[in-house]
C-alpha cells in the first residue's frame, strides 16, 4: 500500500492542504504553551495531546521534526499570584512548570526539543521591538509604554478574519495613550519599587504576551532565508485570535516575511457544555483528574475524538474509552509471550493513512478495533499460532508508538486503580476460592466469585493459575 499525502485544516485558509514543508524532510513546529501561574488543565492537556499527536505522525512519516512548546513565565496573572501568595516569581514559575512537566510525563507526552521561556530570551524580546520603532512600525506613548502600530500592517485581521474594530479589544484593555484601538503593547514600563519588572534599553518593564512567543520562534526556530519563518504554528482555538493575530502581525513587520506556513489549532474542551475556564470556576487540573483516572486512560480519552471538534468533558465518555483500551490490553495479554519480529504492513500503511488526512482519529480507532477483533479471532482458532501473535504485538508496539497508548504489562494495566490493600484481599479471596474449589465446594467458590465482580474484580482461570482484572463500571 502506497501511503497517502498528508493533509491538515490550515485554520487561515478554512480548509484542507496538502502538507509540503518549507524544506524536504524538516519540519519546524511550534506550539503555544501554558502561562505558568497555576496548575495545568484538561484544556492544555487536550492541546498537549492533539500535537503530540502530529509530532509522533510526522516522525512516523520520516520527518525530522523540530519540536518547540514555550512557556510564558512573565506576565500580568504571574505577578498578581507572587504579590497575593508573597512568593517570588521565579519560584511560582518554577513550581508550575515542574508540575505541568509532570502532569504531561503522566500523558506520555514526548518532550519537545526545544522549551524556552520568556525570561530567558529577553534579547530576542528587545531586538525585535527595536527593529519596530527604527522602521515606524511601533512607537513610544507619552508614558514610555511601546506598541506595535497596526495600521502599518496592511495584512492585520487576515489571520482570523477579525476586522471589526469593536470586536479587537486589546488583551490589556484600553488605554487612551494608544493610536488606533487595535495596537496592543510590545513593552509596558513598570517604575515602582514594588512592581516586578526587568530592565531594558527602552526603560524598567515587563514585554506584551504576544511579543514573547515571536521573539522566541525567531531566536530558536525562524528559516532567515524562506517565505516563512517555520513551517506549521499550533496552539488551542482560543489563541487565534487575538495572539495568534498579533504574533503574526509584529513578526511579518519585523522580518518581511509571513510567520508560518499552517496554522493548526484544537478545539475547546467544555464541561456541563460550558467553555472550561478558570473564571468560570470550572476548569479541570490534570492532577485532579489523574487521582481518577489512569494517564493512558485519560489520554486515550482525549485522542479519542477528532482535535477540531469541541470536547465536552464527561465521567461516562472516559469509562467507555477505558472499555475500548481495555481490549488492545486483552489482546497484548494473549500474544505477550512471543517477539515482534513480524511486520503487518498493511495494518501499519491503513492506520498511518488514515491519521495522515488531518489526524483523522476515527478511522483510525475504527481500524485499531478491527486489527484486535482480526487477530482475536485468528488466536481463538489457534492460540499457538506464533505468526499472528507476532504480528499482533508487532502492531500494539507501533499503535504505542504513533498514539502513545499500549505500552504497559497487561497483568499491570487491568491492577491500576487497585490500592495495595484491596490487592492483599483480592489475593486471600482468591486462595479462599481455590481451597474451596480443591474441596468441591462449588457453591463457596462461586460466591467469591461473585462478592469480588460485585467490587468490579473478574477472576479468570488460565492454565497458569486465576488472573483478576478490576473494570470499572460505567
């Protein structure tokens, strides 16, 4: 089978596109990470996930693949939690970031090449900014702030079609010192004592949001010599605009040439139908959502649904994405006895087909659940047959690879959730069972039985002793 073209929904463009990078066989990503003054959410693992995801197709398709994720570790939200919690910076922002790192280790979430933070690129910050004022397309108010001047970009709003000017609010509000409502800030100047700010060539200030994210692709990722500065800029839906918006303005005014190629963005996750925000009081923690539930589990969850569509979060819809992981476990428990030195290229070629037309996640889940009821139905024939169960392992170890799912011991998988007390009982109940069982008293034993399934415990008698499994029900 010959693989197909990869395709992605360009957000600018509002339709599908062949993928061409901007150099053969290098690709250069990258993907707007969090702002570090809490702990992380569903939404950044759903963004974390979805590009994750692209990362591991295009490795898959034999890219080299240079990966960048950011951190904004300066900004208004950082500095308002330093002075409320009366702990410096540099500690809340360490701290966030260990935990975000954590929380994505537990989604099994390849670390990306490149992690830079705001406060380590400054220089980067400052050159662009002064490369606007020489060429007029920034400019100094009366109180020393700086702010890109949009009116100079003649492409501004072409990004996300936003042009109505009521609708362009900057992201720090108004201020009557600005030209044209749609400027936003590149440098704000902090004077007091008590403000927490850096020092720089235009005065003692913190950099706008958006100024961040450009400096930093220029200084770690940016072709000098292309139409574009990278090839694919991804990030959550809430992000087009206005950040997207203006990176892309103040990086196409400071470099004459167009940021990137693509731009590709997930889509919300909602809870109780509602955009999950801080604000609202509604938004999820990762950490608080892996105290129930397993990270693979999670993250088969939010692979399971297509990344452009809205995700509302639901307790039911996980339960069922466990029941649909647990059977690539029940086949991995048949066949892990043997090596996976046999290749099944036309499952491979499928499934990466499929993926390859805009991470089309459906159809390839779909195929999944076809290869494990394929090579189910092959061992219930034959359940020594050791090509199949080599080509079966061969595909969970690829499926591993390409959606991060499947790389646990089997017995491990169906104990997670267990606490190790409730395992010693299992354990006495089911020596309890096969004593009863030697006497004959059947009826002793299927009432264990019975009292372990009604605690979610399924005992199954192999000819290597009894196994047990812990399913939750839905």
């Amino acid at each position: 089978m010959v693989l197909n073209n990869i395709k992605f929904y360009d957000s600018v463009k509002r339709k599908k596109l062949e993928f061409i990078p901007i150099k053969p066989n290098i690709v250069k990503i990258y993907l707007c990470g969090p702002t570090v003054y809490d702990n992380s959410h569903l939404g950044h693992a759903r963004s974390a996930i979805t590009f994750d995801l692209l990362y591991r197709v295009l490795l898959q398709n034999n890219y080299e693949v240079i990966f960048a994720r950011n951190f904004t570790d300066i900004d208004d939200k950082i500095v308002k939690k330093s002075k409320e919690e009366n702990i410096g910076i540099n500690e809340i922002t360490s701290t966030y970031i260990t935990s975000y790192l954590n929380d994505m280790n537990a989604l099994n979430i390849l670390k990306p090449m490149l992690e830079p933070r705001a406060t380590q690129n400054l220089d980067a910050i400052f050159d662009m900014i002064k490369i606007l004022l020489k060429d007029g397309k920034a400019y100094i108010t009366p109180n020393n702030d700086i702010y890109m001047r949009v009116s100079k970009d003649s492409k501004y709003g072409e990004l996300s079609n936003r042009t109505n000017l009521e609708s362009q609010v900057s992201r720090i509000g108004e201020n009557e010192q600005k030209e044209d409502i749609r400027d936003f800030a590149l440098w704000k100047i902090f004077n007091k004592d008590d403000d927490i700010a850096y020092d720089s060539p235009f005065g003692r200030g913190r950099p706008g949001w958006h100024i961040e994210c450009s400096a930093m692709i220029e200084k770690h990722l940016a072709y000098k010599d292309t139409e574009f500065s990278i090839d694919i800029h991804a990030g959550g839906a809430d992000l087009f605009f206005p950040h997207h918006e203006n990176e892309a303005s103040q990086s196409r005014c400071a470099n004459n040439r167009e940021l990137a190629k693509y731009w590709i963005h997930n889509g919300f996750v909602t809870i109780n139908g509602e955009k999950m925000s801080k604000s609202l009081g509604n938004s999820f923690f990762v950490k608080d959502a892996l105290k129930i539930y397993d990270g693979e589990v999670l993250r088969y969850y939010l692979l399971s649904l297509h990344y452009r569509s809205p995700l509302n979060f639901s307790h039911e819809d996980v339960l069922s994405s466990k029941k649909r992981l647990d059977r690539l476990y029940r086949l991995k428990k048949r066949v892990i006895d043997v090596e996976s030195n046999i290749i099944d290229k036309d499952f491979r070629d499928t499934f990466l087909n499929a993926l390859n037309d805009d991470l089309n996640i459906s159809i390839a889940l779909s195929c999944l659940d076809t290869m494990i009821s394929h090579y189910n139905e092959l061992l219930d024939k034959n359940p020594k047959d050791t090509q199949n169960k080599q080509k079966a392992l061969s595909n969970i170890i690829f499926i591993n690879k390409i959606l991060g799912i499947g790389e646990k011991n089997p017995i491990d998988y169906f104990h997670i959730g267990v606490s190790d007390e409730m395992k010693k009982y299992i354990e006495e109940k089911i020596k309890d069972r096969n004593e009863a069982k030697s006497k004959k008293d059947y009826t002793l034993s299927d009432s264990i039985r019975d009292e372990l399934k009604s605690k979610n415990i399924h005992l199954m008698d192999t000819k290597d002793g009894v196994i047990w499994e812990y399913i939750a029900e839905i």
